[in-house]
C-alpha cells in the first residue's frame, strides 16, 4: 500500500483476492486464492462487516470458508425469497452455495470460533482494542446484543465450459433471482435456471472467450463482451440472435477492446437504465488511456465518453445508479465518476499495489440499514495484493440558496451603479 493511502486500507487477507461482492449494506464477502499448486496459499472466501466509528471506516472479519484446491475467480450473489445465494467460478465449473443468514449473541462472536464446511477451525480475528474491551462490554451488557453471522453450505455444481482447457471467466445471477448467465473461454453465453442451475439455452455470437456479463435492471436484457470486441446485447426471453451490436466509438480513433460491462440505473427516471462499458487500447506503443463511456442500451447509442489517465481492468455502478467507479491496470488506482455526466470527482493514485481485480459501491438500497457516514459514496475495491480496500467521496460543498440570493442582490447592485455611473 503507499504510505499516504494506508487510511483506506479495511483489511489484509492471506490469499490474492479476484473477486468481490456485497451480502448486505454492511457485509461484504471477498474471494479468490493461490490455485491448485501446492504453494500453501489458501482457496476461499472471507466475509467481513463494515462499520464507520465517526472517523473512517472499519472491517470486522464475521467468518472464513475455505475451497480446499479451487481458486474462486469470479462469484455473483444473490437473495430470493428469504435466501442468499452465492454462485462461484472454480476453473470449469460453478459451484452454488446456500449462504445461511442468522442472528447471534455479540458475546458469542467476540469469544467464539466459526467452524467452515471443510472441518476447518478459524477463529475471528479481533484488534488490540476490542479484545481489551470485550470484558468490560460483556459485564456492563443488561441485555443481549443480536449481531449478524453466515454460514456457508456447498450444493450444487454444474460445467459451465468446454473448451479443451475449460475455465468459466463470468457468472451473473438475475436480479429477480430466476436466471443465472454464465461465459468462459468457448465464448458461448450460457442462461440457466436458477437456483435449480440447469441450462436453458446458449447464445452463440461471439468468437473468442468472453470477459463480461451483465442483466439490465428488468432482466429483460443480458449484455455480453468479449475479447472479439463486440457488445452484443440479448433478450433474456430465449431469442438466439443479439438484440443489438455495439462495437467501441474511441474518440481518439485508436481501436479499442471492451474490458467490463455494467448497467445502471437512471435517477429519478423509474424503470430507465443505461449501460456503461470500459476499453483498452489494442496498441502497445505510446501512452495507453482507457475509456469510459455510457450507452443507451435500447438502441445502441453512444452518450458519453470520459478519457482515462491509463489501461482500466475493474468496472463498478451503485445500486441507485449515480456513481460509476473504475480502477486501472498498472497504478493500482481508482476513480469515482458521475453516472450522468461522466465526470471524475474522486482520484485516488496507486490505492493498490498492483492491479484493481474488484469493485463494489456500498449499497444504499441493499437489505438492512445504510451503513451512516460522512461521504457521499463510499467504493470498495479488492487486488491481488491482498488488500480490501475503501475509498470515500464527501460531500461535495454547495452554496446555500440565501447565499446564493445574496449573490444576486450584489451583482444587480454593482450592475447598477456601474450604469448609473457611466450614465448608461
């Protein structure tokens, strides 16, 4: 981390972290892992609850579930009905898991040890300060204080690749929870029912693996990238042929490849949504800028484009869709941008260490209470340096409407009596 951004810095996990995914406004769960290769680098998830203490924000380690030797490379969530689902690439297969959600005594999870599906022991880890407060909280306690804990159980697993060296790159679960997309390196779409996880049919449109997936926000559009440099956008209503074709409009005139996709919400615009992608240079001489840039998703439109400073590799849009973050290849930064206009408001130089490989908005319309602070939008982002990571925008300062009243009054003012004394 660079000495000047260790405040951003939430926790340091023991495995490379590839992928990253929000349970509710204050739990998040991160993955990833060291492979196959007896390194003794472990495989699994870590899910952690956020906090803000009035100063910065805090990241306490709930449970740990080890993947024996698959490494999760990607993993999508998602709650139906009362249940959380959790869905993860492991080289050609995913693996579904059913994520139980259950109320404990805080005393418990302050002593207590969480025990994985693996037969493994992990014990929460605590700070300095909270182990010598635990007595103290525990003996001035006059009533029992619930706190949120998980626990993890594997179900099924379905191939979802295959190619003669399979390996699924992308998985998304819809947001109504009945359909799940997952891409690999054949570069074939594939839609299942979910969580039941068979296959209901493939797309076939692109002709090298894909990189990306995304549902629109009525999960009646499912937006695919690939490393053919094409968009294809597709109905989710079982039609077999793309919907519409997007190819990447630099403005530069330099040729572009999609990285991510996502789709986000149009505020104050009920039911309205556009589409963000990101691009790389296929060049390798000169300066290498990636490029942001927003469509309209229903007729392939272009709407804005924001150059960025280098390569981009990690794409993220908060759940009201109003802020967009990227992070880039080779600085380890990230970026806040406004979703409408495209501007950046919040730069925060080499965050990581190497690569950004993950990007989350803290939710403000996820399950259970916002988490409260003194920022506008708070962006996490993961690598494989091992580091969580938050990174806040604040408030962004506005003139108050007398201010602003007063303002007027002065310049009317001034206006006049330049008149008056020119004789105007």
């Amino acid at each position: 981390m660079s000495p000047n951004r260790c405040d951003g810095l939430l926790a340091r996990v023991d495995f490379p972290l590839y992928t990253l995914q929000t349970l509710t406004n204050r739990h998040v769960i991160v993955a990833g892992g060291g492979g196959a290769a007896a390194t003794g680098v472990a495989n699994g998830f870590e899910i952690f609850e956020l906090s803000h203490n009035g100063t910065r924000f805090v990241a306490e380690e709930v449970m740990r579930h080890e993947t024996g030797p698959n490494v999760v490379m990607n993993c999508s969530v998602r709650s139906t009905q009362n249940k959380t689902f959790l869905t993860a690439g492991q080289e050609s297969h995913c693996q579904l898991y059913k994520v139980n959600i259950r109320m404990v005594d805080a005393a418990e999870m302050r002593r207590g040890s969480f025990k994985a599906e693996n037969g493994l022991i992990r014990r929460r880890r605590r700070t300095v300060s909270e182990n010598d407060n635990i007595s103290k909280k525990d003996s001035n306690s006059n009533t029992t204080e619930k706190r949120i804990s998980f626990e993890i159980r594997p179900s099924d697993s379905v191939q979802t690749d295959f190619s003669n060296d399979p390996l699924q790159r992308v998985v998304r679960i819809s947001h109504n929870g009945k359909l799940m997309a997952t891409g690999g390196i054949d570069g074939k779409v594939r839609v299942w029912s979910f969580p039941k996880m068979l296959m209901l049919f493939e797309l076939d449109g692109h002709t090298k693996e894909i990189d990306d997936l995304d549902f629109s926000p009525c999960d009646t559009s499912l937006v695919s990238i690939a490393k053919d440099g094409q968009a294809l956008v597709w109905g989710t209503a079982a039609k077999r042929a793309p919907l519409l074709t997007i190819t990447c409009q630099p403005p530069n005139g330099n040729k572009y490849l999609f990285r991510r996709c996502r789709f986000g919400l149009i505020e104050d615009q009920k039911g309205e949504y556009r589409m963000f992608t990101i691009a790389n240079p296929l060049t390798r001489s000169g300066r290498q800028r990636g490029l942001l840039q927003s469509w309209e998703p229903r007729g392939g439109a272009l709407a804005r484009s924001a150059l960025a400073t280098e390569s981009l590799s990690a794409l993220a849009v908060r759940d009201d869709g109003r802020f967009v973050g990227v992070g880039t290849m080779f600085s380890g930064s990230v970026d806040i941008y406004v979703a409408f206009s495209l501007q950046r408001v919040l730069h925060v130089n080499n965050a990581h260490m190497m690569f950004v490989t993950g990007l989350e908005f803290l939710p403000v319309r996820g399950y259970g209470p916002p988490i409260t602070s003194r920022s506008e939008a708070a962006l996490l982002s993961i690598s494989v340096d091992n580091c969580l990571c938050v990174h806040s925008l604040p408030y962004r300062s506005t003139v108050p409407a007398w201010v602003a009243i007063l303002l007027i009054i002065f310049v009317l003012f001034c206006t006049f009596a330049l008149c008056s004394y020119m004789g105007i």
